[in-house]
C-alpha cells in the first residue's frame, strides 16, 4: 500500500483530510444516506413506490381505490399465513405443509357443510382442524425430533392425501349463504374488505407478541442460537412447538377465508401456497438461517407482492409469468441481503485500508 | 475389516429388512391377485420404476450431504418437454443427439441449483423451492401450454426406453447403468467419499480439506444431470410430453431415499438401499389399482410411507446413540 509517495502527494493530503474527517464523522450524509438505502424495510418501500409509478404509467385502472381495495382479496389469505410462518422461520425452522392444512380444512368444511352444519360450526370446525394439524406437525418436529423439512414434506402429501381420496375429481360446493361473508364481505357499508381488516388485526396482535413479549424476544434467542438459548433456560421445543400449532391455527383461518371467498372445496385448493407464503417472510426480511428480520418488513412484502401481482394481471400477464416472479423474488431475497453484506464488509475494509495507509 | 460380513451384521442393516418387507409385500398382492408375481409383471414393474431409481439416486447425493432438492420434478417436466419439442421440430436429428440435449439441460439446471446453494449462500430449500417453480413456469413459456403427443415424435426417440437389448427393456439398462455409475462414485472415488464427510460433519469435513463448494456443486449437478435423462425417458416411454410431467415426483424420490435408510439429515445412506426403497414404491404404486384401491389413495400412502419411514429411522438412530453411550460408560 504504497499510495501516493512520490508524485501525487498533494492528493495524499486531500485523501488524507477526507478520511480524518470521516474518522470523526461516521454519520456524514453520505453514510447516513447510504445507510438508510441499504436498510431492507426502505428498499422494500422504494420498491412499493416503483411498482405503484410503473403500473399506473402502463394502465389507467391501476390507482382505481375500489381496485387496489377489491384485490387485497387475493392476498390476504396467504398474508394471515405469513405471520406465524414468521415465527417459523424465525426459529430456523420451516413448514411446507401449509397449503395442504389448508386443503384438509376445507374438505373438513365442506364435508360438515354438506351434512348441514351452520355457519359458526363450519368456523370452529376448520379452525380446529388446522389447529389439530399444526399440533401433528409440531409433535413430529419436536418430541421425535425429526427435521422439520422432512415432517412438513410428509404431511404436504398426507394432509392433501385425505381430501383427494376422498373427493377424487369431486368437489364439495353447497355452503350456507352466511358463510361467504368472510372471504367476500366488505366492512359495513363501506369499501374496506372484512378479510383486510381481519388480517390487520392478527398483524397487530401478531407484531405485539414477536416484538413485545418474552416469547417474541425467546424466538429470536433461538434463531440466532438455539443451544445458547437452551443454556439460558428457554425451553426450545416447547416454544418451537407452540410455533407449528400458530401456523396450524391461521392455516385454518385462512382456510375459512379460501374457503369463503371461493364458496367450493376441491383436493387441489390452495396448490402452491406454501411457496408464495415462505416468500413472503423471506422477502420480508427474515433470515431463513434465522434471527433476523421484523414483521413490518413482511407487511411491506405482502403489499408489494400483492400489487405487482395485481399489476401484472392488469396488463394481462399469465399466472405462469407470476409464479416464474415469485420464484425468482424468492431466491433474489435471500441472495440480496448476503451481496449487500459483503459489499458493505468491503467498504469498510477499504476504508480501513485507506486509514492505515495515510497512518503509515 | 474387509471380507464376509457377519451374520448380525446383515441382519442389522436395512437393505435385508428391506429385501423381507418387499417380499412379504409381493405376498400379500399376491394374495389378492395371483397373477401379480409373474416374470413379466415383475419386468413391468421394474421397468416403471426405473425412472425413479435414477432420479431418488440424484436425490441420494444432495440429501446425503445434508441438502434436498425440490426441484427435480420440474427439471424432468422441463427437460422432457424441451428434448420432445427438439424431436417434433427436427426429427432428422438422431435420437442420440435428442437425449444429449435434454440430460444437459438437466446438467445446467442442476448447475443452476448449485451455483445458488454454493457461492449464492442461498439454502438449498429455498434454492429449489424457488427453481420448482421457475423451472416449471419457463415450461408453460416454452410450450405455449401445447403437448407433444406420440404421432408427433419419431420413432427413434421412443426407442430410447422401449427397446431391447438381451431381452430386458433399454430403460432397464438405463437404471442399471446410472446406478453403476453412481454406486462407483459414491464407494470408490475421492469425490464421492467427500459427500459423506461433508454431510456427517460439516466442520470437520472443511478442516481436513474438504471443499464444500465443489460438493455441494457436484451433488446438485449429479442430480439435474439424472433428472435430464429421466425427463427424456419419462416423455419418450408414455409418448407424451406435458406441461405437469412428474409433478410431485420430488416426493417420491425423498420417499425411496428415507425407505432405504438414508439419514435425513446426511452423512449416512448407501446406494443399495435408495435402490431397493424405489422398488418398495414403484411395488406399492403398482399394486394399488390391482387390490382394488382407488389411485387418488396414492398421495395419502405415499405420504405416509415417508413419515413413518422417517420415524424409524430417527428412532433407530436414537437407539443406536444410546447404546454408543451406554458401551462408552461401561
């Protein structure tokens, strides 16, 4: 590192002045800026803005306020799955197997349903159902202590496996009038969907528990080591285990929401779920190695997500196009956050070099 | 260490309760069906699972060291319907030429995978969660949502799996081949011993020099490379080439590999197990419709099989360490 020693010296000195007044001033503009750019949540919401700018230049109907309301429809099934998945994968855990919760708890519905039960029953009756199959993922995971990659990959085909032996190329399609409102109703007489305000108030609840309670702050300790927070007295399996009975739980609520909106029931419901959910949370900023992330950042994700989806199908682009996009927005979130470390980690290093080079 | 193994020994390992579980399996369709266990069911059977015998060994490798990958179905699905569509578009191409074509793009995908997972530092579930659905959406893309069906492909190309040679069908002999091959690397070869190391302790692997990046590379690209082969035979053996080929066959391959013993969480399996796992379920599937079991059962089972498979196996091993434990105290 002989910069700068013969010819060049005057600009040795100016470099030399730069870096001093760096030294004292970390958080000059350009660090702050570059800072606060580089900060997951605010990519995120330049996204947002960028998808909203693009989309309403390609088509008039796209900053519609009855549309952008109507197509939170679309997603707010899979947003309420995201919010204990959060948990999930917080804990470096995962489960593939929600997109077939879903599936069983509506066979469970539509088979109450076709027997006569009323609205409320049919409720409890998916609510319970997921909750049941959370518990059985949770048991395999934590008191066997199998990986969780390889339960929820079992119980993906068997949770599916008991609707489609039993429907086949059937469907189950009578349910009581009062039950559409779930997945259909809009807020009074307003425009605001029941669905979206319902999600609002699981993220709130939701958010509260990750980023306010000691279980919240007991998930993280275990995502970012689990035998460090098993020294430090949290019971691991036991909080691992209330996660897969969470996701069980709002698998099921947003089955009664599914179910609701699409008013039938067939074994494929809810095909490919799973990954747009895991998508979600990752694209969010949970770290799939766990411990790091928040659930503001899923929020952003979801919105996004849902709105560029929504924009696409405004200009007409193929379902295959989006699930080609959410695989892609899948792996890009998970290689991003790793590229922009290291770019950082080079920064840092060069400064350092630039530091030892004018002390020399 | 070497020679004849003792008569314990044989009886611990999995690949003998195996042999007994799908003999007895034979004997209860048998019951049912007499005519299940002739030579030339047997020969069908095996035919059909030859398919999976490929593609679980390519599964074998990339669980063995630790990883899954999700995506071998869509490589199958796409791989199958780029070399029909070569074979529809030039079928003056020799059918040789077409195969190559597909098992490397299998090869790249499968590069694809390992690139991600190696220098991506990107999980390798969520590497192949996501390519699952890429792979299979530039399916759609590539085929305009069209099949190729039989009379649009030549006949050379569906004598890649139909034909004979010494009697035994030519997709038979594919199998054998791959499984050869693979057997080979995984005992014999440098290589192959490494994919143990790195799944049985990742730290002490790299602290002897084990590079992961070239493993985990390998092993995904080992896996694309059978699933480009297998997505060649899959379209030419039901002449026909579709946009959901082998959906949810990932399921199927994990299944073989946990069935033949293969720890979930790597470094320990064998290649004569993930065979006869494939077999278990290629038998399972084939007797369903022949004792009267409708075939939308097939997923339930399936799945089933997986888990319980799983459950041994984790017990087992729990089993295995708490005698370890208990001959160290003593």
């Amino acid at each position: 590192m002989m910069l700068g020693t013969h010819n060049n010296r005057q600009e040795t000195h100016k470099s030399d002045l730069v870096n001093v007044t760096r030294l004292i001033n970390e958080t000059s503009l350009k660090e702050r800026m570059i800072t606060l750019f580089t900060k997951w949540e605010v990519i995120l919401g330049l996204l947002l803005i960028l998808v909203f700018v693009y989309f309403s230049n390609l088509t008039p109907y796209f900053l519609n306020s009855f549309n952008l309301l109507n197509t939170t429809f679309t997603f707010t099934e899979k947003a309420i799955m995201a919010l204990p998945m959060i948990f999930i994968i917080m804990s470096g855990d995962i489960d593939i197997s929600v997109a077939s919760i879903i599936a069983l708890c509506s066979f469970a519905m539509g088979y109450a349903s076709s027997l006569g039960a009323d609205t409320w029953t049919l409720v409890a009756i998916g609510v319970v159902v997921g909750l049941a199959a959370g518990l059985f993922n949770g048991f395999f995971v934590t008191k066997v202590g199998m990986p969780a990659i390889a339960v929820t990959l079992a119980t993906q085909s068997i949770f599916r496996g008991i609707p489609q032996a039993v429907l086949g190329d059937k469907a189950y399609t009578k349910y009581p009038q009062s039950f559409a409102y779930f997945g259909q109703g809009y807020l009074g007489e307003s425009l605001i969907p029941f669905s979206l305000v319902f999600f609002l108030v699981l993220a709130a609840i939701m958010g509260f528990v990750l980023h306010k309670t000691r279980y919240g702050r007991k998930v993280y300790a275990i995502g970012n080591a689990k035998e460090a927070a098993r020294f430090c007295g949290v019971q691991v399996n036991q909080i691992r285990f209330i996660n897969f009975a969470l996701m069980g739980l709002f698998s099921g609520i947003a089955a009664v929401l599914l179910t609701s909106r699409i008013g039938s029931t067939r074994p494929n419901i809810a095909l490919g779920y799973d990954m747009e959910v895991i998508t979600l949370v990752v694209l969010g900023g949970v770290s799939i190695s766990g411990g790091k992330g928040n659930l503001f950042g899923v929020i952003m994700a979801i919105f996004l997500l849902g709105y560029l989806k929504y924009g696409m199908g405004l200009i007409n682009l193929s379902a295959k196009a989006m699930v080609i996009t959410t695989g892609t927005l899948l792996i890009v979130a998970v290689l991003l956050p790793g590229f922009l470390d290291s770019i950082k980690a080079w920064r840092k290093l060069r400064r350092q070099q630039k530091t030892s080079t004018v002390a020399n | 260490m070497k020679g004849i193994p003792s008569f314990g020994k044989i009886k611990q390992r999995r690949e003998t309760s195996l042999v007994f579980l799908i003999l007895l399996l034979l004997l209860v369709v048998t019951l049912r069906s007499p005519g299940f266990v002739s030579i030339k069911n047997l020969q069908r059977i095996i035919n059909d699972t030859s398919i999976l015998v490929m593609v679980s060994l390519g599964q074998f490798f990339v669980i063995l060291a630790g990883g899954i990958d999700l995506s071998v179905g869509s490589i199958i699905g796409f791989s199958g319907m780029a070399a029909s569509m070569l074979n529809e578009a030039q079928p003056t191409l020799p059918a040789f030429v077409v195969l190559l074509v597909g098992v490397l793009i299998g090869t790249a995908f499968g590069a694809l995978n390992g690139a991600l997972v190696a220098f991506g530092k990107v999980p390798p579930i969520i590497t192949t969660l996501g390519t699952m659905s890429i792979f299979r959406g530039i399916t759609f893309v590539l085929s305009k949502g069209q099949w190729v069906t039989a009379h649009e492909m030549t006949e050379a190309y569906m004598l890649l799996p139909h034909g004979n040679f010494l009697g035994i069908s030519n997709l038979i002999w594919w199998g054998v081949l791959v499984s050869t091959v693979l057997y080979y690397v995984s005992r014999f070869t440098r290589s192959g011993r490494e994919v143990f190391a790195i799944g049985g302790n990742k730290t002490a692997a790299k602290f002897v020099g084990v590079s992961e990046r070239k493993i985990t590379m390998m092993i995904f690209t080992i896996s694309g490379m059978v699933s480009g082969l297998a997505g060649v035979m899959w379209t030419a053996r039901y002449a026909a080439a579709v946009n959901e080929t082998a959906t949810g066959f990932e399921l199927q391959t994990v299944a073989a590999c946990v069935i033949g013993g293969v720890s979930i969480a790597g470094g320990s399996g064998a290649v004569s197990g993930v065979i006869l796992g494939a077999l278990f379920m290629g038998i399972i599937n084939n007797a369903l419709p022949v004792i009267n079991l409708s075939p939308f059962l097939q997923l339930f089972i399936q799945g089933a099989i997986v888990l319980f498979a799983m459950l041994i196996n984790t017990l087992s091993e729990v089993r295995r360490g708490k005698k370890l434990l208990q001959e160290r105290l003593a």
